[in-house]
C-alpha cells in the first residue's frame, strides 16, 4: 500500500474530484480539437448502441 492511499480520508470525495478534474480536462481538449462531444460521452452513447442492438 503506498502513502498516496493512507493520506485519502475518504475515497468517494476523491473518486468524485479526480472524475470532475478528468471531466474539465476532457472537456478543455475537446474545445481544442473542435469537437462538441467528449470521448467519454461518445463511449456511453456506442455502448449503448450496442446494447440496443
């Protein structure tokens, strides 16, 4: 176990700020690539396509 994980108090708040951080940053290349969607959301909507289909 590294110290990284006994210094985190509490997991949950972690997990949500490194997934709101993820989230800006994706967001950011995004506008920087010129894309309107986020790889993240275009993974979502493929499977569920995939689960329709």
């Amino acid at each position: 176990m590294n110290a990284e994980t006994i210094e985190r108090p509490n997991s949950s708040e972690i997990t949500i700020g490194c997934l709101l951080e993820l989230q800006y940053h994706t967001d950011m290349y995004a506008k920087d690539r010129g894309c309107h969607h986020t790889p993240l959301k275009n993974a979502k909507i493929e499977s569920t396509e995939y689960k329709a289909a």
